[in-house]
C-alpha cells in the first residue's frame, strides 16, 4: 500500500520522461527499497541483484521503451513482458511483472 501512495504520488509531482523513446535516461544503477541493485546499460541490457552480495543475480535481460512501457525480455528466463513505469532525475518507479498495484521505487545511484 505504501509503495502505490509513493507511486501516486510520485506520479502527481513529478515530470515524466517515459514519453521519451530513447531509454537512454534509465541507464545506471538504481538502488530499491528491497536493497536490490538494477544496472541499466547502453546497450538496453539490465541485471538486478542483491545489493548486499552482487554475485547473486536475480534477473537479467533486455528492455525497450514501446508506448511508454518497457518491453521487457528475460535471456536468464525467457519471459517476456511489459511495465509500467516513471522515472526522474533520481526516482524511478516500476511495476512489478503481473500486477498493476505493486511496484518497485528505485533510486540512481550515479
């Protein structure tokens, strides 16, 4: 419930820049609130991992920016899906795969 408040909020205070279809504002890393790292390359590729041990790799795949969501291809799982999303300067907020009311809010880190 929380994470949806900040989402609302977030979402009536900020600009957004996800009407953009150049992804090149999310590149770097983000931290969550699950203390989890997400890197975002160049290259459209992401890796998310434990933050308190990196070798542990949660996800990884590439992304895409279609219809201001990101199109979302796992190479670790093969699943693909799409998400909705906002970012800022240093806030970047994302739902989860397969809901709409659960999110993650991530902060740059760089």
């Amino acid at each position: 419930m929380r994470k949806l408040l900040i989402l609302i909020s977030f979402i009536a205070t900020t600009s957004m820049l996800s009407s953009q279809s150049d992804s090149s504002y999310l590149y770097g890393y983000w931290l969550n609130l699950d203390k989890e790292l997400l890197t975002i390359q160049p290259n459209n590729t992401f890796v998310r991992q434990t933050a308190t041990n990196p070798s542990t790799i949660i996800s990884r795949g590439t992304l895409e920016v279609k219809n201001n969501e990101l199109y979302v291809v796992r190479t670790d799982t093969g699943e693909t899906y799409t998400l909705k999303f906002h970012v800022s300067e240093n806030i970047f907020v994302v739902t989860k795969p397969g809901t709409d009311d659960k999110v993650w809010l991530f902060e740059r880190l760089n």
